[in-house]
C-alpha cells in the first residue's frame, strides 16, 4: 500500500512572539521515502521564516515610507513652481 499525500500547516511565529499568519507545506505525490525531522519545520524552520518574513516586511514599510517622504516635498515644490509659471 503506497503512502498517501500530506499538508502540515505551521503557524509563522516570531521569536518576539508576533504572529505572521501559516505557511502550509504540501506533498502532493507519493514517491519515496522522505528523510526529514519534522521538529526541524516545526521549530528551527519555523521560526527562522518568521523572522525572515518579519525582516523584509520592515525593510518593505521602510522603503515605502522613504519613498513618500521623497515624493512629498518632490510634489509640492512643481505644484509652487507650476503656481510661478
């Protein structure tokens, strides 16, 4: 009897405790045997996304908030220089 597909869904947790939401891992087809210590996903992977996930968020909310502190100031100075012309 061949070994049936699984899911394992993990909620992403940081190590600061904020949640992320999950992550799902699929195997869709049955094959061979799959060498993996789920303590693995379920902790060291687990958390090391999260973090990960948390990091580029900052770094993505950063660039954002730079990017519309530049196109402020950019904005108002051609609406006063357009107002000149």
């Amino acid at each position: 009897m061949s070994e049936s597909p699984w899911e394992l869904r993990l909620e992403l947790v940081t190590t600061s405790r904020r949640t992320w939401g999950f992550v799902t891992l699929f195997r869709a087809r049955d094959g061979e045997a799959l060498s993996l210590d789920v303590n693995i996903l379920t902790q060291d992977f687990r958390t090391s996304l999260s973090n990960a996930l948390e990091r580029a968020c900052s770094k993505l909310e950063a660039a954002q908030q730079d990017k519309r502190a530049d196109q402020g100031p950019r904005s108002h100075k051609l609406a006063a220089g357009s107002m000149a012309d």
